[in-house]
C-alpha cells in the first residue's frame, strides 16, 4: 500500500482520486456477488473509464441535503470524543493506494498505531438507534469498511456511528470490525475487484 499523506476533500486529495476505485464505492461493484454486475456497478465502470482516458474529473450530479452537511460538521467533534473514550490518537487517514492495483484507492477517516483505523458517520436518531441495536455496522457501508481494512492493511478499523441529537450516554457508538472475524468476507474483494478492473477496460471501447 502506498499512503498519501494529504488533507481529504483538498484539491490535492479529490485529483489523487481520479480514476481510481475507491473504497466508499466498493459496495457498487460488490452487489450481487458471484453473477453479473449491476447496473450501478456498470455506470461506475463508465464514469471511471472517461476519468483514466481524460485525467479529469467526470461531471456527476450532485446531491446534498441537511442531514449530509450535519454529518461533515459534526465530524471532528465525533473523533475527539472517539479519542476521550478510547484514549487512541488518530492520525491523518489521507489516501492509500494499492500497489498491486494502482487504479485503486481508499481513505479511511483516521489512522490509529500502525494497524487500526476509524471510519466515522454522523447520524440522524433512528440510525443511531439502529445501530446501537444492532450491535454491529450499518450494514451500507459495510464493502467501505471491509475495504479499507483490506486495502490499508489493517487489523481493524473501529465504525463509529456518532449521533448529534442523541442522549449523551448514547451519543457515541463503536463497532470493532477485525481483519481476523471478517476475513472469509474480506477475501471476497479482491476476485471481484480484478474482475471490474477488467470491465472498466471493456468501457473505454465506447470513448
């Protein structure tokens, strides 16, 4: 893995992804696992083939609402309160690229030691209400989670589920995922991944 050491959401960081696979987008591709991709899967595949033909940026619509900007916000204040409760200090997640497959990347939201990561979402109540009973991560993110710790080389990577209107004693939920409990899942990633390398290839015939 090669690690950048960069600000995410810099200029720097948003060029460092252009064309390139990246983790928050695994679950596009890991869908319907074992047959044929997905619709989403094939719109990715595009949009990333004009991105390595051109070196820019494909235009998408986007989207945003209260709850999405809420969630930027209260970011750094769910780490610092992750760090009261855990003692771990968390570094830059900047972005890792792999080595292997150099069109592929990911950004955890923090590093901690030289084996742990942390990826934070803030959350309206009745998510965190379902995360906290669920006992585990909010299963939509669960590709981005798996494929960070895969990509990054990590032993595990805490979710952190932060709910800024919640109750204060619930405020905080933390879900350890590990490279040891989810590793037959982990070892998924990597076949399918190969194989939507090869699709992005098969779009660049229609540019």
């Amino acid at each position: 893995m090669i690690f950048h050491d960069v600000e995410q959401n810099s200029e720097e960081w948003f060029d460092l992804r252009i064309g390139k696979v990246t983790t928050s987008n695994f679950g596009k591709f890991m869908a319907n696992y074992g047959k044929k991709f997905g619709e989403p899967a094939k719109k990715y595949a595009f949009k990333l083939a004009k991105e390595q033909v051109t070196g820019v940026k494909a235009d998408e619509e986007s989207y945003s609402n209260k709850y999405m900007e809420a969630g930027h916000e209260w970011e750094p204040v769910a780490c610092d309160e992750y760090t009261k409760e855990t003692f771990n200090l968390v570094s830059n997640g900047g972005f890792c690229q792999s080595e292997k497959h150099p069109n592929v990347g990911g950004s955890p939201d923090g590093l901690v030691g030289a084996n742990g990561g942390i990826e934070i979402k803030s959350v309206i109540d009745w998510t965190q209400r379902n995360n906290i009973k669920r006992g585990g991560f909010d299963p939509a993110y669960k590709w981005q989670i798996l494929g960070n710790i895969w990509l990054c080389g990590l032993d595990w990577l805490d979710f952190i589920s932060y709910g800024y209107n919640y109750t204060e004693e619930k405020k905080l939920y933390i879900y350890r995922a590990t490279m040891e409990e989810y590793q037959e899942e982990i070892n998924k990633i990597e076949p399918r991944l190969v194989e939507f390398l090869k699709l992005i290839e098969e779009e660049k015939k229609y540019l």
